[in-house]
C-alpha cells in the first residue's frame, strides 16, 4: 500500500488502516486470531490521529460467510467491533 498506513494488531482481528491520496480506509482481510462471541465487543485497536472520524461511526457490515459485524469508532480514535453471531478461527473476515 502507498502513502500513509498504521497496522492494528489486536487480539482478536488484524486491520490495516491506511491514508492514501487522501481517502481514509480500513481493511481487514483475515482469519480472526481468536474466536469472536456473538454479542461481545472487543477492541481492534486506536486509528492514530489523522484518522480519527470527526463524528462517531457505528456501521453493520456483511463481513464473509454471511456474518454481520457491527464496527465502532470513536472520536478518540478507539475501533471496536461486535459480531451479530459466533465467529470462530476457522472463518474468514474480509
């Protein structure tokens, strides 16, 4: 990837976080490291400061094999993710 991109390694999904030509986009294409339970939030990581939304962000997304994926993101920065069912290590994520 050109131009400016963080990686965030977290325990349960790794997203690549990225500013190019100055459009910002995460992506995430993966197995979770960990498994995911239905309902639960967990922390993908902090964007860093250019990246932070100027609004909270809170958007259901179809992420593969037919599981919806609820991604939050704060003003400071903080991106969590709650999956709307199980998700185990076997599934991938894109």
């Amino acid at each position: 990837m050109n131009g400016s991109t963080t990686i965030l390694n977290k325990n349960y999904l790794n997203v690549n976080a990225a500013v190019k030509a100055g459009v910002k986009y995460l992506r995430c294409s993966t197995v979770p490291n960990a498994a995911m339970n239905a309902g639960t939030s967990y922390s993908v990581g902090t964007l860093p400061e250019n990246m932070r939304p100027t609004y909270k962000i809170s958007q259901e997304i179809l992420c593969g094999g037919g599981n919806i994926i609820r991604l939050d993101i704060t003003t400071d920065g903080a991106f969590t993710v709650v999956p709307s069912q199980a998700i185990p290590i076997t599934t991938g994520i894109n």
